[in-house]
C-alpha cells in the first residue's frame, strides 16, 4: 500500500511536467528505455513485436504511460461557481483529477443507494424521478445479484422510461427493478462528478479548486498493446488512467514485472495465448476487473501481487473478479494479495493451482459470491487445487470464502484458513471434491452449505475429512439443502476426523429435519470416525463419547 501512495504522489506531480510522446514503431529485438519520473502520452503499439523489452531508465521514479490526456483552460462555471468547466470536443469515456477516478455525474450519489421501478415491458420501467430530462441519459440496473446491466434512456414520459434495445444475455429488468441513472446535467450535484455536455466537460472538483494541471481524461483506450506478441517483456512501469492497463490477448510468453496499473476503466490487464507471467504486478482501482484471462489462455502464472479495490472505481458497475479464468486452463496463482473488491476475489477453471493467497474483504457490490470461486457445467474434472489461502471478511448474506459452483468437481481444498465471512464454503451441485485440513472460523451463517438444485440427485462423493470447525455464535455449522427433500442428503459427504469447537446446540440444519443437535445429525449421515465435539465452554471429546458415558 505504501507503494502505491508514493505512485499516486508521483502522478500528481508529473501533471504539472510536459508530457513526452511514445516511441513509435517499435522494432523487433528492441529495448525501448524510458525516462524515470517522467509521463509518456498515447498507447505504446507492441502488437505483433517479438523479443521487446520495455523499461525504466534511472532511479528517480517508474517511467509513466497513459493514453489519457491532461485537460487546459479551466474556467468557472459562469451559472454554478462551484463548477469549472473547459472545452473538450469529445466525450470521454474517464476523468481523473490529481491521481483520484471521478465517477460521471449520477442519481442518486451514493453507491449502496438505489432508486426502484416497476418493470412495465422488456424495454419499459416506472419510475418517478426528480427531473423529465433524461433521454441519452444511462440506466444502470441490478438485473442478477450478480450482474448489472446498462441500457441507453431513450424517452421519459408519465414517469415511463423508454429503453434502447439491445442483448440482455437472458437476464433483464426485474419485476420491482433496482437501478441509478447517469449523464444528465441535473445530476451534476455533488463534489467528485463530472459531465460532458455540447463540447464542453465540467467538473465539481473534490477541494473546490481549479482543475488546471491535474486533470485528465480519457477516450476508450490501451495504455500497452501487447495483442500477437511473443516474448514481450514489460518491467518497472507505471500505466493510469486507460481502459485496459495492457492487452497481452493472443501473446506468446509475455512477462510484466514491477508494474503499476492505476484507475483502469475497464481491467488493469487481459490475458491471452500462452505462457504469461506475472509477478509484482500492483492494481489499483479498476471500474470492472482485475487481471482477466480469455478463454485461450494457457500456461499463466500470477503470483507475488496485489489487486486492490478491483470493481470499485466509481458508481457499481458489472464486475467478475479481481483475477477471473472463466473457461482458461492450466495456471498457478500464488502468493497474490487481494482486497476491497466488488465481487470475487480469485475465480478459476480447469487444472488450475491457487495457492498461499490473501483475500481480504470481497463481495462488497455484488452477491452470490465467492472468495475462490470455480465450477464445471460440463460436469468434467476440474483437476484443480485450492490450498494455503487466507480468505476473510467476505460481505453479502450470499457470499462464501470458497465457491465450488455448478457441479464442481474434482477440486481438492486443502490447508485454507476461512475466517469471519458470511459463509465458509458452499457446494452447489459439486461431487467428488476432497476437503481437507481447512480451518472455518466464526462463519456468521454457516461454516459449509450444501447446495442441491439440479433435477437428480448431484450431491455425492465429496469428503470431508480433519477440517477444523470454530463457532463463536449459535450458528449451524452445516446446512443441507436439496429440491428432492432428505433422501439424499446422507450420501452429500463423508465426514472423518473433523474437530468442531465451541459448537452450537443446534449443530445443523437438514432438509426435511431443521436444526439438529450433533447427535441428531450423526443418526442421519452417519457416526463420525474420529470426530472430536466441544460444546461451548467445554472441551473437545470423540465423537460418540457423550453417550458412552
């Protein structure tokens, strides 16, 4: 973290420096050197380069990249002298001020608030809102507890928002519709927004000062076009203020090292090809995701690095993750630090290895949400391994510290500490999954859930064997849930050698039976082999002790 402030520091007095051009035309073979401390305007093109190293010359400070451009000419508003404006002959897509992403004016101002509609057809929402002007402004809705989507207004009439129409991918407005709306001068009401409106871009700065020397913005733009290459080396840089940080999509070996990536519009760094690698990278803010894999991706390893507030630039948007493989196979992840991101912290896919990570308070705007999250429609082996992370603090009554989804299966989860989340682990439909020497602790809702929804019976074969289960409050440690009722739930797992400490009197709840006491729960799935149970306040014992006595 105190890197990232000294990097921040570094930017806002860059902003006051003359700007200097990229090189261009960068030949294969080459090592292009940059200035230390100072910024380097536009996207450097290394699109189909092979055997390019980019780095920084001198001590003084990473050399900076930004395809943003720094804004001149700042005047009072001359209606609202709490406003300054400049001329800007396009609309920009970002808008930064010394160092700090500010959001697009909206209503209503605060994240965690939405306003509510009433659905009337696919493209149509009742709602009363405090002004008529809204065509071309932007609806942003929670369409999923997962997803948000965003729709153009093209009329509003009697309280009746007309929508443009577009690709929902299944999922549009809600009967009662959650949402805010952006882009329109009357919502240009609070300190931190910005609007662009008939050539002109004004902003309510945070301090009230003018903008003059520290304000940038940004069109749709690539600070590295990394796209095609083949063993492109990136080290000791710092990129801001773009949509996409680099794009290493389709690339051969592409190595970054020692990497800034602050206020991405879109990811700070998306992955193609094979053979990436990625270590010391630092993030920070991004309005969508972290570090994002397409489904060609192969052979990654991301490792030694820190994301932090993944998702969480400005008003909510969709966001899948801080580092998200959603269909790539084969990479490592180990030893990263995730915080303060919207939605999951690290989510995988097949033979894949996530290891000795630190996820710290995710989930913060979207639900159904895990810390590690995988899972495998195909119902094939995932051939994956979770072990040795960290994961606590997760927000959302939906969420879980690790998320073995939609028929997951083949995952060993080993050696992970899952502390002070609303859930310590969910199985939806998952079978054959080993977990193994985990610590839950003080879970507030439960420490595993067990998740039956497909039309059979999907439950079966996962072990659960030598975990540690610490309660501090009256909460089940398992819950058992299946759409076929109780007759299944006793083959969801085996349980051996568990420790449960300071566990509730209602131990568990189980479809069809409600809360169990342990011994309740034993009659159902079966006496625990080397099972140890503390009720609070007394000491551990085997399991089946108690009746022995």
């Amino acid at each position: 973290m105190t890197r990232l402030v000294l990097v921040l520091i570094m930017l806002t007095s860059q902003a006051t420096a003359t700007p200097l051009p990229l090189p261009s035309a960068v030949r294969d073979g080459e090592t292009v050197l940059l200035e230390c401390g100072r910024t380097y305007l536009g996207e450097l093109d290394l699109s189909n380069r092979r055997d390019v190293t980019v780095t920084t010359r001198g001590h003084c400070g990473n050399a900076s990249i930004t395809p943003a451009r720094p804004v001149v000419g700042w005047q009072v508003h001359p209606r609202d002298p709490r406003l300054w404006s400049a001329q800007l002959d396009a609309a920009p897509t970002q808008f930064e001020m010394a160092g700090q992403f500010l959001p697009r004016a909206h209503h209503p101002n605060n994240p965690t608030q939405w306003l509510r509609g009433q659905k009337l057809a696919a493209l149509q929402l009742r709602a009363k809102l405090p002004d008529a002007a809204m065509a071309g402004a932007t609806l942003v809705w929670r369409a999923a507890d997962w997803l948000i989507q965003t729709r153009m207004i093209t009329r509003y009439d009697d309280q009746i928002l007309q929508l443009a129409s577009g690709d929902d991918e299944g999922f549009g407005l809600r009967p009662e519709t959650e949402f805010y709306v952006e882009g329109k001068r009357w919502m240009l009401d609070s300190p931190g927004e910005w609007l662009h409106a008939d050539g002109w871009l004004h902003v309510w700065p945070p301090d009230g000062k003018s903008p003059e020397g520290r304000a940038w913005v940004t069109q749709r733009a690539r600070a590295i076009n990394a796209s095609g290459s083949q063993n492109v080396n990136l080290h000791h840089l710092t990129l801001f203020a773009a949509t996409l940080g680099i794009d290493g999509s389709d690339s051969r070996n592409l190595a970054i090292s020692d990497v800034d990536i602050i206020n991405s519009g879109e990811e700070a760094i998306l992955i193609g090809g094979s053979g990436a690698r990625l270590r010391g990278v630092r993030i920070r803010g991004t309005v969508q995701n972290g570090i994002r894999a397409n489904d060609d991706a192969r052979d990654v390893v991301i490792a030694d690095s820190q994301i932090e507030g993944a998702g969480m630039l400005g008003m909510p948007r969709r966001s899948k993750g801080a580092i998200v493989f959603e269909a790539a196979r084969g990479h490592v992840i180990q030893r990263n630090r995730i915080s303060n991101t919207a939605y999951i912290g690290i989510r995988v896919f097949r033979q894949a290895i996530v290891t000795d990570n630190v996820i710290d308070r995710a989930c913060l705007r979207l639900g159904d949400c895990g810390g590690i999250y995988t899972f495998a429609r195909d119902r094939q082996s995932l051939d994956t391994v979770i072990e040795r992370n960290k994961i606590m603090q997760l927000q959302g009554r939906m969420s879980h510290a690790i998320y073995l989804d939609d028929f997951a299966n083949g995952v060993t989860v080993r050696g992970n500490q899952l502390l002070h989340n609303p859930g310590g682990m969910q199985l939806h439909n998952g079978f054959g999954n080993l977990i193994t020497q985990n610590i839950f602790s003080e879970n507030l809702h439960e420490h595993m859930l067990f998740n039956e929804t497909a039309p059979f019976a999907s439950i079966r074969r996962n072990r659960i064997e030598r975990n540690q289960f610490i309660s501090r409050k009256a909460i089940p440690s398992f819950r058992l849930w299946s759409h076929h009722g109780d007759k299944n739930v006793r083959f969801f797992a085996e349980f051996e050698n568990n420790t449960y400490v300071s566990a509730p009197a209602r131990f568990a709840e189980v479809e069809g039976h409600g809360l169990l006491s342990y011994q309740a729960w034993q009659a159902i799935v079966g006496e625990e082999p080397g099972g140890r149970f503390s009720a609070a306040g007394t000491a551990p014992q085997l399991a089946g002790e108690r009746e022995k006595k």
